[in-house]
C-alpha cells in the first residue's frame, strides 16, 4: 500500500511539474483519483498528505485539492548573493536602500564582527526584489575596511550584486555560518514589504568570512515566508545541518 501511494504521489508531482496542473489549478477529486487509478480514496488521502507536506497543494480536506506556488529555493552557496540567487531562477533581481550609514555597532554586531573597542562600521537596510516583487528585508553590517568600499566605489547598491562588485575588487568571501528560523513581521518589515504586521517570514542571520577567518559581514535578512524556501544537503560524510534554539528577535 505505501509503495501505491508514493507512485501516485510521484505521478501527481510530475503532472505539477510539468504544467499539467498549474498553480492555481485543482487536482482532480479523491473519488476520480482512486477510480482512474484502481485504488483506495486513502491511498489517494495518503499522496495528498504527501504532496502537502512538500508544499505543492493546499492541505484542506473536503474539497479538490489546490496547487500551490512553488517556493524558490536557494541552496545554502547561493545565500550569500541574493542578485545571483535570483537570476539563477530566471527571476530579475532589484533593490530599493533605505539607509547606508557608518556608524557605531550595536554590542551585538561588534561581537559578531570582532571588532575591537572604538571601531564603526557601515550599516546598510536595502529591500530586496524578485521581476519587480518585495520578498526580502536585507540588513548588513560591514566591516569599516568592507563597508567604506561599499559606500564610496561606484556601486549601484539598488540594482547591483554588491557581493559581485566586491569581489571584482579582490574581496573574497570564503565561509560563511547562515541560522535560519521562523518569525512573524514586525512593523518595519511589514511597511518594507507590504504586508500586514506578523505575517510569517523566515528570518536569515548571516555572517560571512574571509580565507583568514576574519569577518566580513553579520547580516539580518528577512524573506517573505511565502516566496522562498532553504535546502540543505548532508550526508553520512558531510554534514552541516545543526539543530538549535531559535535566536531572540
């Protein structure tokens, strides 16, 4: 019975993937499902629960099905860079900077950055867009010796990848440690990207560094919740996946 369900699964996850039920579109009804296919409606209840868990159709019961927006998922070496990310997936990559200033650091950004007593940074809160849509809240503080090339190099930090334009300058961006977590829009994130206060976003909190160790960047990205999806691989080899509380917000 299992091995039924999950062939009914694949099959109706191909028919999703290849356009034959497009988001917005129903799935055909559990009776026209077991009936076309010769089996249970629970088999069929059984590759619906699957579908749903994966996030393509609405988990409602009681009703056909509906086909979901699929997520764009980054791998984990895309996060660095939101501009190649998009164009990866075809999308058009955009910004809009609501403030780039130098400044002290907060306690927090001094210790993720290790910087010693006296020193500032460059602090940068830009919205980030996909063909034209806010998806993302990015909030970056550099370095002084990173963020001052951010700041005074004609960089076009709307539209331009900064990760891009600093790397043809030599910046190497070699590690990089990403926590991932659930949170709901405070009011600042909610104005940014147009949406109603708590509405369910995934917060990235980034910090990046270079071959040496040395750090770079500490940044607090945050994704609507329902534009962009994160993968991770692992293996009985390799394996970065690591299971923690969610940080304070």
């Amino acid at each position: 019975m299992s091995t039924v369900y999950r062939q009914l699964a694949d099959e109706l996850r191909a028919g999703i993937s290849d356009g034959t039920y497009p988001p917005g579109s129903r799935l055909p009804s559990e009776s026209e499902l077991a009936q076309r296919h010769g089996v249970s409606r629970g088999t069929v209840r059984q590759a619906f629960a699957a579908l749903a868990a994966d996030g393509l159709i609405s988990s409602r019961k009681g009703t056909r099905r509906l086909v979901l927006q699929p997520a764009l998922v980054p791998s984990f070496g895309q996060l660095h860079s939101f501009s190649q990310w998009a164009a990866s997936v075809g999308h058009t990559p955009g910004g809009r900077v609501v403030a780039l200033v130098r400044r002290e650091p907060t306690d927090l950004e001094a210790e993720r950055l290790e910087l010693d007593p006296g020193a500032r940074i460059y602090h940068l809160t830009r919205v980030r867009l996909l063909s034209g849509r806010p998806v993302m809240v990015e909030r970056t503080a550099y370095v002084e010796r990173i963020g001052a090339l951010v700041g005074g190099i004609a960089i076009d930090v709307d539209n331009e990848s900064i990760t891009g334009r600093l790397e043809e300058l030599g910046v190497v961006f070699a590690h990089a440690e990403h926590t991932v977590s659930a949170i709901t829009a405070e009011a600042e994130d909610a104005r940014l990207l147009g949406v109603r206060p708590r509405t369910a976003l995934l917060r990235e909190l980034r910090r990046t560094t270079d071959p040496d160790n040395r750090p770079l960047e500490w940044s607090d990205d945050r994704y609507l919740g329902d534009a962009v999806a994160f993968t991770v691989h692992n293996s009985v080899r390799a394996n970065t996946l690591i299971r923690s509380s969610a940080p304070a917000h």
